[in-house]
C-alpha cells in the first residue's frame, strides 16, 4: 500500500515539475518529466493490479 501511495504521490510531483518546465519555455524538460511521469502511472497500475489480485486471492 505504501508503494502504491508513493507512486501516486509522484506523479502529483511531475505536474508541479511539468507546469515549472512550461513556465521557463523548456520543451525538452517538459517532456522528459511526462514521460517520467507516464512511467510512474504505468507502475502504480501494475502495483494496484497486483493488489486486487492479492486481496481477491489472500495470498501473494
């Protein structure tokens, strides 16, 4: 659960690093820090999929 809170809390961070990128003209930044950010999205998905399956199931 910890794991899947950090994530999330992630990427909240990468907007404030995305809007930052944005506000300096900074193209290349802006989409390092969404591609970042897609990554964490994509882990956070994997991290809550393997969590239902475990709570379904009981056992990991």
């Amino acid at each position: 659960m910890a794991r899947l809170k950090n994530k999330s809390e992630a990427v909240q961070i990468y907007n404030t690093y995305i809007q930052d990128a944005q506000n300096t003209d900074s193209q290349a930044c802006v989409e390092l820090f969404k591609k970042l950010q897609q990554q964490e999205i994509k882990q956070a998905e994997e991290v809550r999929g393997h969590l239902q399956e475990v709570m379904q199931k009981g056992k990991m």
